[in-house]
C-alpha cells in the first residue's frame, strides 16, 4: 500500500494517476482469491471524488454512490486510517442506503484498504459474491 501511496503522490491531480490506478484494480483482483471486482478511489480534503478506477461499471457505481451518499467502506477508509470491512452486507447494519446498493449489483462482502499522500485520501477496495457471516 505504500508503494501505490508514493506514485499516487507523484500524480496529486489524479489524472496522470489513472494508468496506475488501472493496474491497482487489475493486480487487486489477481492477488486476492475469491475477488469478484475492485476499485480504486481517490478523493481531495473536501471528499470529492478526484480519481475513480474500477474493474467494472456497477463497481464504478458503487464508488459513486459512496460520495453521494457520504457512507461506505471506501469513504470510511480513505477518511480514517484502518482497513474497512463487512462480510455480510445484506445483514449488515452498517452504511444502510449503501449496502442495499451494493447487495443488489450482487456484490455481498467487502473490505477497502486506506490510501494516504499529503494531497489525496484514498482506498483500494475488493468485493467478493460470497457472504461470510
């Protein structure tokens, strides 16, 4: 995680950043079984979105609800500094109007792992179709 920290540092504006945060997805979902798509967000002080990958358009959508929304694991990681996690969202009490989006593109666990540079607050996160609980 360090290391996506630096190079996203290197690209503040999140623009020359997308090609990186592309193989972050790509290399997330290859790294970790049972991953059923990924994401890379970014955000500025003001929590706006400055930068989105994702490894499809729902996934994509679920990022973007979370700005909305101002709730989710992605937003919880970038604006803390711990990873976020639930492995069983459609009982989850956790980030109601969120969770409901996110069971119903078939997505039914989740974890986001913060990313921090002086300029960009940002998080890796992996969805999995399995639940857990």
């Amino acid at each position: 995680m360090e290391a996506i920290a630096r190079v996203v540092a290197d690209h503040p504006d999140a623009i020359g950043a997308q090609p990186i945060l592309d193989v972050v997805v790509a290399s997330a979902l290859r790294a970790v079984p049972g991953a059923r798509s990924a994401s890379t967000l970014l955000l500025d002080r003001r929590r706006h979105a400055v930068g989105v990958s994702a490894s499809d358009p729902a996934t994509a959508g679920l990022d973007q609800a979370q700005v909305t929304l101002g709730e989710g694991p992605a937003v919880e990681a970038a604006t803390g500094s711990t990873i976020t996690s639930e492995n069983d969202l459609p009982h989850s009490t956790r980030w109601l109007r969120w969770a409901a989006l996110a069971v119903g593109t078939g997505h039914l666990t989740v974890m986001s792992l913060p990313i921090r540079t002086r300029r960009v607050r940002g998080a890796v996160t992996l969805y999995g179709a399995d639940s857990f609980a």
